[in-house]
C-alpha cells in the first residue's frame, strides 16, 4: 500500500513558503527549437525583434540586444537571455550586413509553386538502457518535504561508498516515481488536475470528500528549503516547488528518469468510474498526459501555465489500489468489470503516451505499481496488460500489519510453515506472490520487486514461548513517529531491543523489553533480497521511499545488488 500523508500545520507551511518567495527552473530540453542553434547568423531576416507581451512557442525566433533567441517551449514576458534555464536559447549573434550596390530590378519570371515539403516525424528517442542492466528506482513523497523535511535536493546532496567512491543517491537510481497525483470528477468525466486541499480520507467515517485531496503548492508552487543546484529561485518563475527541483535534479544526473505516480492508497478513488468506458478513459488518460507530460499545469498564484511542467515526466506510473475492490472504503468499484477495464486503461494511457511521444520524439514509460496478494493478482490480467506496460512495481510488503491482532512478517521473501495464517493470508510473501504474477501470464523481465523503506509494529506484544513475541497477540498497533503502526528505517534501526533474522522468511524483526514487536527490511535483508531477484531473472527492484533511509545505505544496498 502506498499512503498519503496529511502534513500536520499544512496551512502554516504554506503561508511561510508563500511569504518566503518563490520560483524555479529547470533543464534544457530537447526541443524542435535546439536544432535551430547551429544556424546562427543565418536566422537573422526571420527573426523579428523581441516583444515583451506577444505569445511565442517552440521554434519561434526572436533578436534582442544584439543576439538572436529561440523559444524552447510556449512563453510570454520572459526577457531573452536573463534566465539560465529559461524558455529561450541563444541561437546566434544578429550579424551586420555589408552594404552592396543594389543592382536594376529585372523583370520577374514566373516562378513554378515550390511544394509543400511533407513532414518528417521526429525519430523517438530510445528508452535509456539502465545501468547494470537492471531499474533500480524509488518513490519521492510528495508530502515528505513537511514533517519529515526531506527534499528532493537530498537526493542530490546525500552520498554513500560504492566501490570506494561517495556517490550520489541519484546516481544509484534509474527512475523516480513521484507520489503522488489525484484524478477528480471533472468535465463530465474524470481528469488529473491540480488543487491544494486538505485530504480527508483518513477520518472515520470518511466524509463525501475523501480521497479528493491535493498538494499544488508542494508540487509546483512552493519555496524548497533547499535546492539542487544551490541557487535561489527567482519570484516570478512558473514552476517552483518539487517538479522544478526534480527537473534540476534530471538535469544534474542525466541517466535519471521520473514518472508521475496516480493514485496510491489514498487517492484511488475514481479510477474503476474513470475506466468503464472507452469516452472515460479517453479522457482521463488525455489529461494526465497533457498536465504531466505535455506540461500544461493550471495557473495558480503566477505559477503554472502551459508548457510549465515540460520536460519534468518521463513517463506515468498508475497505482490503482486495487482493480475489484480491497482499496479505501470510499472508492469506485466494479467488482465485475475493473478486471477487463483495467488492462482497457493501460491500453489508452499507451496509446496516449505514444501519441505524445511521436510529437516530442521521445518514448515515455508506462508502469503500474500492483498488490502482491493471489486475490489481488487474480483480479487482474497480467498476461494481456503486459503487453502495454515497460514494468510493474510489485509492491511485496505490507502483508501483515496493524490492522491485525497477531505479530506477523510485514515483507517476508518466503513463507514460513510455522505460519498460523490460513488462505490466501498463508501465501502473503514475495516469492509466492511473484510465482502467482509469473503464473497469471506476466514476463519475469517486467516484474520489479518491492523493498520497504519502513517497518509495521504492535505494542502490548509478550515474548511467548520462543521468546521473540512472534505469532503473539498484540494490543494494536506500536507507537510511531508519524502514526500508528509504522515507522522509518532511520527510527527503527536506532530503536533498543533484540533482534533476529528468522531463517525461513529472511526477515529483521525486533522485540524491545517494553513489548513493542516491530519487522522490517535493514542492509542484510534487502542484501539477500537482491540475490532473490538476481537468480529469479527479474527486472530490478524499487523501494518506498526515499525518507524513509535518509542516509542512503538502503538505496545503495539495492543499487549494489543489482
């Protein structure tokens, strides 16, 4: 399960950052516009001379003060040449004709039409071969940069040894999937969009609003409280807060990618309406494509506009929580039809993303993030959406947790036989889980296993007769830093108690005197993990999230197993 989290002193943070001021950046991107640089000089009698209210877009050159610009994507106001990862390009410098004697007009010939030459479609840019061979990649909380202050500057900055030589957590990554985007009911049928809004979906009952939460201001709008390259943000630019840091941080490490992750635990509200039928799914994936890929964010507060986010996705990732039911209690749900609909989703989306691609060149990537359960897996059709996606992120942890009133393994990479689940419960470990997705159809080269950045505990736990409180009833959930439950590896690896790895799941688990019972992934587990995936032939590995092992020994652990 991938949750949201509503920051606490959410309005707070935001009057701060708004007084604060804000601004952005961004990479270069490789535009139409970029060809034209070469020309220099020979641009000049169609470039016009730069006007501060007129409309340009991609390809469009103008002269300024003695140099000649070319639009890297839409602007308006943005002065040529003042702003280092700005809309315009220098193209040239504006050349100073040598007169020449005007020689007598001769009297035209009549000049055949010249064709209209037909276009050439620009050739798509293959998918980044991963280093190692494999997608090693992490989830990025939207809202981490509040209570956990986590920004995505961290992932620039924070450096761990590999083979001897401090590297950056974002050279040990081949993808980002930022978490998270919300789909709404809007326009008579349903559409990314972007709104800041409180989220409900956690209060009990939840009210008609959940799950219809948002967080603009963190996406786009907001002051970090660092940056990736270390400079200020100017006030008046149109893409600030975590999209303009992710886009520097793409543009610092260029073997990186980052997808938009739709949805999670919390915001899978409208996809099963938003996939009944072909006009819905049109729809939806018709604007999630515009607003994240093609970059057309709303206009808020100066921020935004089209074309604002460019250059920031690489690809969507749909985390529908789930296809047939076992999500939040406020969803949509088809028990029927989400099974046959969701493979009809992926379709469009990659439809959709292709469409795009062929204008900007470039192929995005399609990826779903998937229950590891048999009935999760059951209530989709992994041999025929396959085919639609680049991978799946097998989410293998989460098995057992609070919810439940006995001690159990939260991400165990096998079953254990002294297990006192029974169905469906007693296959809840990544290899059975990964042996029924292989099963139902889905190529071990598109399965990417899960490793948890946290842990899930109980409290009111007593040692039993092994000693070590597993299998043990609990009296709910332990204590946590942000909930109930569950907590960090940063915490947990500091927390006092004994430890052990059980030997048929490969699971950490920990019991401290005060009857706290905690399991969860540390350097060791995720060490025999990555063997697992090695020898089981699969794609690569992905965690959640980044916060959550602020130091960067996890990430590096995976990166290294690879």
């Amino acid at each position: 399960m991938h949750y949201q989290k509503t920051a606490t002193g959410l309005i707070t943070a935001l009057v701060g950052a708004m007084l604060a001021g804000c601004g952005g950046g961004g990479a270069d991107q490789q535009t139409p516009a970029n060809k034209l640089l070469a020309q220099g000089a020979t641009l000049a009698d169609s470039c016009a001379a730069w006007v501060a209210n007129q409309v340009y877009t991609a390809g469009n050159c103008v002269s300024y003060q003695g140099k000649l610009y070319t639009a890297k994507w839409w602007t308006q106001g943005n002065v040529p040449g003042t702003e280092q990862w700005g809309p315009w390009a220098e193209s040239g410098v504006t050349p100073t004709p040598t007169p020449t004697p005007t020689p007598p007009t001769p009297t035209p010939t009549p000049t055949p039409p010249t064709p209209t030459p037909t276009p050439t479609p620009p050739t798509p840019t293959p998918t980044p071969t991963p280093i190692g061979g494999r997608e090693i990649g992490s989830y990025f909380a939207q809202w981490g940069v509040y209570g956990r202050g986590y920004e995505v500057a961290d992932i620039h900055t924070t450096k761990t040894p590999v083979n001897g030589v401090q590297t950056s957590v974002a050279d040990q990554l081949s993808f980002i999937n930022y978490a998270f985007g919300n789909v709404y009911a809007k326009n008579g049928g349903y559409e990314c969009d972007m709104v800041t809004r409180t989220e409900t979906g956690n209060e009990s009952p939840p009210p008609a609003s959940a799950g219809t939460g948002g967080d603009a201001f963190a996406d786009y709008q907001r002051q970090p409280a660092r940056t990736v390259d270390g400079k200020t943000i100017p006030w008046d630019a149109k893409l600030t807060g975590n999209f303009a840091q992710l886009k520097l941080l793409k543009a610092a490490h260029p073997n990186l990618r980052v997808f938009i992750s739709l949805g999670g635990w919390t915001w899978s509200k409208q996809f099963s309406a938003a996939a009944k039928t072909d006009a819905l799914r049109k729809q939806l994936a018709r604007s999630c494509v515009k607003q994240f890929i093609a970059g057309d964010l709303p206009l808020q507060d100066g921020r935004g506009g089209p074309g604002a986010a460019k250059g920031v996705f690489d690809g969507i990732d749909i985390d529908w929580e789930y296809p047939g039911g076992g999500g939040q209690p406020y969803n949509t749900v088809d028990t029927v039809n989400d099974k046959h609909n969701f493979t009809l989703l992926m379709a469009e989306f990659r439809a959709q993303l292709d469409a795009q691609g062929a204008i900007d060149g470039k192929r995005y990537a399609l990826t779903a993030a998937i229950g590891a359960g048999a009935e999760k897996i059951a209530q989709t059709e992994p041999a025929l959406y396959s085919q639609y996606m680049d991978w799946v992120n097998v989410m293998t942890y989460d098995f057992h947790g609070g919810w439940e009133n006995t001690t159990n393994f939260h991400s165990p990479l096998y079953h254990d036989p002294a297990d006192p689940a029974t169905g469906n419960l007693a296959k809840y470990n990544t290899h059975d889980g990964i042996s029924a997705l292989v099963a139902a159809g889905m190529p071990r080269n598109k399965i990417l296993l899960g490793v948890p950045f946290y842990g899930r505990g109980w409290k009111g736990v007593a040692a039993g007769p092994n000693g070590n409180g597993l299998y043990q009833a609990t009296a709910g959930g332990a204590a946590g830093t942000y909930e109930a439950g569950i907590d960090d590896y940063k915490v947990l690896k500091n927390k006092v108690g004994t430890r052990w790895y059980h030997p048929a799941t490969k699971q950490l688990f920990l019991l401290t005197s005060g009857g706290e019972w905690w399991s969860y992934d540390d350097e060791s587990v995720i060490g025999v993990k990555m063997q697992y995936m090695r020898d089981q032939g699969l794609r690569g590995a992905f965690s959640w999230e980044l916060d959550g092992d602020a130091s960067g020994a996890l990430t590096s652990e995976v990166w290294k197993g690879r």
